[in-house]
C-alpha cells in the first residue's frame, strides 16, 4: 500500500500519438512519439503483440506517467510510460472517454 502522498507523486497526463516505430530487434518493444501539447515524449512500449497495425496507434489518445526517470532500452531513450490494462485479448490502452486536450493532467 502507498499512501496518499506518495500517490500524488505520480504526474498523469493525456497524450496523443503522433508517430509509431516497430524496435526490430525488439520481441515486444515499439517506440513512440506522445504530444503532451508543450512538448513530444518518445516513449517505448511493451505493446508490439498487442496490436495488429501500428499505424491504427497514430492519432490515439492515451494516459502517461510523465515523471519517471528515462530509461535506455534497446538504443532508445523511454521518457515516460504508458498505462494499459492487460485484458483476454492482451493490452488495451488506458484513454480518456472523449477527447480531451494534450498535457491535461489526470486526477
């Protein structure tokens, strides 16, 4: 268990995909590019099994962790995480219901 405060550590924002790369030496690992409206993130995901066409990514909104340390994997700098829930069909991405604007924080 965290407590509240540590809970509000955590910086949430809403993001866009803006481009996706398949990592080719990666089994499960792509690499994208996440508008947060001030800024792009480059953020690699475990999600390359997950989705049939990464192309379908492009243009969808999705909740990130914007304050972890980057991370080096496979040559390439993640500077955040996506969420996703793990379902029967493997991951779905955690998404605002309606569109909302890049870098709203998420409460």
């Amino acid at each position: 268990m965290i407590s509240f405060e540590d809970f509000q550590k955590l910086d949430l924002k809403v993001g866009t995909i803006k481009e996706v790369e398949d990592i080719t030496d990666a089994n499960k690992l792509i690499l994208l590019q996440v508008s947060l409206a001030d800024e792009t993130r480059q953020v690699v995901a475990g999600i390359k099994n997950d989705v049939d066409y990464l192309d379908d990514l492009v243009g969808q909104q999705v909740v990130m962790v914007t304050n972890l340390k980057p991370k080096e994997m496979f040559g390439h700098e993640s500077q955040g995480m996506i969420l996703a829930a793990r379902g029967d069909s493997g991951a779905v991405l955690v998404a605002p219901r309606q569109s909302v604007a890049d870098g709203t924080v998420v409460s």
